[in-house]
C-alpha cells in the first residue's frame, strides 16, 4: 500500500485551488439528500480531530491560569490558529457532542441533556453523522475515547471503531470519606480527586493517544479521519501521581470571586453543594490541585500522538482540531462544574492548524462555535457540504482571521434556555424570560448584570432580536 506524503508544492497548489472557492460564509439548512459518492483525491487531507473532556481556559496558549502546564498543547496552538473566542453549543457533555457530530444545535435536535440517547432522535436516525458523511465520500474514520457522549455512543458511525481499555488506578481511602478527604453525601460523588500509584502507560488516555499513533504509522490509501477522544479533565480527577507532583498546591492562585456574585441573577441561582462543601472543607486548593494536573496528564497524553504525527508521513497533509466539548467553572459563580449560561461554561479551547492555509501562531477573536466544525472540515476536505447543517463555514477566518465577522454564538443549556455571545457582550435569557447582560469590555468576570441599565437597554434589545433570529430560523 502507498503512503499520502505529498510534495509541499502539491499541498500548496491544492490549497490555492481551495482558498479561491473560499466564500465569506457558508450558512447551512434543510434538508437536501446528495444522490452521488465522490471518490477522495489523493489532494485530500487528513484529519486528526481531538476531544478533551471538561476543558477549560486553563491552557498555556488562552492564558486561563498562570500556573497550568500544558506545553503539547501550546506547541500545537504556535504551529496553528487559535480561537480566542470559541464557544460550545450546549455547555454539558452530551448536547454539545451531539450537535458537534450531527451539526444540529439542540433546539433543532431536541437534544438537551445528558441522559438523553442521541440516536434514538428520529432527526439523528435520518441524518448522516460528521463521520458517515466523510466515509460516504471516501475517507475511513477512526476513532477511539469519548467522542459523543460515551464511548460506545455511535460506534456504528464509524468505519474502524476501538473500545477504550486501561484504569486511571485507586488508592484505598477511609469509609465513608470520598478520596478528596471529604465525608460522603455532602456532594455528588464523582466530585472527588485523587494522585494514583498507576503507571501512565496503563491509563485510558494514554492508550487512546497510542492507538492514534499507531493508525499514524499505518500506510493508507485513501485520506483518513482519526477521532482521538481525551477523557481528563473529566471527574473524577484521579491521575497519576507525576502529574500532582508537577504543582504545590498551597502556591496555587485560585480565581476571583464575587460573594455577592448571584444576587443580579435570575434562575433562582445559588451556589451549588459542590462550591459550599469545598468551601466548608478547605479544599479550594486541593481542587484546582486536581484539575491542573489532570489537564497536565491529559496534554501529556496528547503529545504523544502530536509527536506521532509529527514523524509519519502525513505531517505536511493533516488537518489538526483540537476542542473542548464546554467550559467549566473552579469557584466562580459560586459553583464547579458546567451546566451555566456564563461565559465560563460556555468558552472553549479550539485549535486549528492546516497546512499550507493557517497561519503559525495566528489567533483570531472572531466569535465561534463547535457547531462550526461539521461545515467547516468538509469545506476544508473539498467536499459538497451538507446542506443539513446548522453551523458556519469558518474556512475565511483561517485565512483572515481579523475580518468582518459579525455571527454572535449561541450556546443552550436545556429547553429555551438561551446565552448569545457577541465580540462585546453576553446575552442570557431563561425559560422564565429572566435575561442578563454582560459587558466583557468592562466585566470579563460577568459580575455586573446590566439588565435593568437604561444605558444598554438598545444593545440588550439588539441582542435579543438577534437570538430570534436565529431561533426563528429553525421553524
């Protein structure tokens, strides 16, 4: 069998020819049947798509926590694009990834939860996932880890799919107690933490990156789709010992926060039992003790497959993603975990580097969405797109990332319930019709509702047409 290692003028011509079909945008909708298969060309490029669970700005190359260690990563973000401003379509697990792999944001889907089953959705069962549809014009998919909701969610979609293997290892701990040193009950149990005696080379990320390395070593005659899904920093944050040494967790700088930072916030919110059970304990360290080095053992993990594509053959001919299903909160807002219409739940990591078209080290601050991904890669991979789509195209800001962009981001987080993101401002609005309004020009840390502000009632009232349009856009 041959290998795909093309000359760099070959790339490059290919390139050319695709950035002259670039249109400004590409929006998608309805519901087009494509009645031919094209066969892959061998101009085609790769793609390695990376998920990393529970992933934060708590990298390197978004500047999220001065202390984070995350250099695999941040090589990736110098040698591609970074989003600055990149937001997930539903801040928990299983909506997002739906609406990533089918390109239905969850008020189209349905899909709002984590405990709903993604292809028991009528609209999912009659639609082509992004894998099916890269398969379907000549590509072999491969994936192993969490790419939808589960491991075993949708493993039919794939053409080579692999179960995940290995243990993140356990120490005995008192009964009764949670591993974090906390008593049982207080809070949901997977809110725990724990430094391992287990070898890396045994645990489940680890593996997944090395099975991707070997796909990388194969020779292939046709373009490949390899999907590595990265479970850390997902709960609970049990990682090798290793990786807690990396951090003394007294020195650690914890995020600011308001204590008075709900009283301007509809949704009858209050801080959750995992923010006043860690409070009440003195764990506030210990956590982010965890979390940073579950993101160090995660990016560890990452680079091996990173290092694995580097000396294969398709290094000059791979497009490389790298995303975060949603964000995650260490203390503001007076909770942890996701599960918010706040800027913290919703903004994630996203990498993209494309040879020949990105830029080294470019960045743009134009804003995103992990909808975005589906019409984006087929764009990338010359393929028709799929007319099903409800994301952009974002192929123009590879190549510009500072032009004209004005498509704010919707991220939902169950049944009318709505938070739009602007370059500028922050629009929530519930299912009660409570709304918030934040100026990140002057309030990154969303402290200061401006909702009843009669000097942002035109910019509130601007925001909330924009989300009908969008919403109206769907029926």
């Amino acid at each position: 069998m041959k290998t795909q290692k093309k000359s760099p003028l070959l790339i490059v011509c290919y390139v050319l020819l695709f950035a002259l079909s670039l249109s400004t945008s590409c929006k998608s909708k309805g519901n087009k049947e494509i009645a031919t298969v094209q066969e892959a060309t061998p101009q085609q490029p790769n793609i390695l798509f990376i998920a990393v669970d529970d992933l934060n700005d708590y990298t390197g190359f978004l500047g999220g926590h001065p202390q984070t260690k995350t250099p695999n990563m941040d090589k990736l973000a110098a040698s591609g694009m970074v989003f600055e401003r990149a937001y997930c379509a539903a801040s928990v697990c299983n909506p997002s990834r739906a609406a990533i792999m089918s390109g239905y944001r969850p008020s189209t889907s349905g899909i709002y939860q984590n405990g709903e089953k993604p292809f028991d959705f009528k609209i999912i069962q009659n639609s082509l996932m992004m894998p099916q549809y890269f398969s379907k014009y000549g590509y072999q998919t491969f994936s192993r880890g969490k790419i939808y909701h589960t491991p075993t969610t949708g493993k039919h979609t794939w053409d080579v799919w692999e179960n995940r293997s290995g243990s993140y290892g356990a120490k005995e701990v008192e009964e009764g107690m949670l591993k974090n040193g906390i008593p049982k009950g207080l809070m949901p149990d997977n809110m725990d933490w724990q430094a391992t005696d287990q070898a890396v080379e045994k645990t489940p990320d680890y593996l997944n990156a090395q099975w991707a390395s070997n796909i990388l070593k194969q020779d292939h005659d046709k373009p490949f789709f390899i999907a590595l899904g990265i479970f850390r920093p997902h709960l609970s944050w049990n990682v090798p010992k290793e990786f807690f040494d990396l951090f003394d967790p007294e020195t650690l700088s914890l995020p600011d926060i308001l204590d008075t930072d709900l009283d301007d916030v509809g949704d009858n919110a209050k801080p959750s039992r995992e923010y006043t059970t860690i409070k009440k304990y003195g764990k506030e360290h210990d956590a982010m003790h965890a979390y940073l080095a579950s993101i160090a053992y995660a990016d560890y993990c990452i680079g091996k497959t990173l290092e694995a594509l580097d000396s294969s053959p398709y290094s000059d001919n791979t497009i490389v993603v790298l995303w975060g299903d949603h964000g995650w909160h260490l203390g503001e807002k007076l909770r942890y975990k996701k599960f918010t219409l706040w800027d913290r739940a919703c903004r994630v990591p996203l990498i993209v580097k494309v040879p020949g078209l990105t830029k080294a080290g470019s960045r743009s601050e134009r804003t995103v969405n992990l909808l975005d991904l589906y019409p984006t890669l087929v764009s990338l991979a010359g393929l028709p797109s799929n007319e099903e789509n409800d994301g952009l195209d974002i192929s123009p800001l590879l190549q510009n990332p500072d032009m004209e962009w004005d498509y704010p981001s919707l991220t939902q987080m169950g049944k009318d319930r709505h938070s739009l993101r602007s370059e500028r401002y922050r629009y929530v609005r519930y299912q009660t019709g409570e709304e918030e309004l934040y100026d990140h020009q002057t309030d990154s840390l969303e402290w200061k509702n401006l909702i009843g502000d009669s000097n942002y009632e035109v910019i509130k009232q601007e925001m909330s047409d924009r989300l009908d349009a969008i919403l109206n856009s769907e029926k």
